[in-house]
C-alpha cells in the first residue's frame, strides 16, 4: 500500500511554513521597534 503524502498538501504546508517565516520577521522587525522606542523614552 502507497502511503505518500499528496503532493498538494505538502505544497500547502510548505507555503504556510514560509508565510509563518516572514511572519516571523515581521513580528521581529516591530519587537525592534518598540525596544528602540522604549529606550528613547
């Protein structure tokens, strides 16, 4: 019995893989933010 993956699902987890990496980033970058706002106060 064959019990591979479809290959659509795999596809779709791996977009969402990388769209939580940039997510990521993003969250990162405003973390940066606000300590640096923070520090000025």
């Amino acid at each position: 019995m064959d019990e591979r993956i479809p290959a659509y699902i795999i596809t779709a987890l791996d977009y969402q893989y990388n769209r939580l990496n940039e997510l990521d980033m993003l969250i990162d970058g405003i973390e940066k933010q606000l300590i640096s706002i923070v520090r000025q106060s």
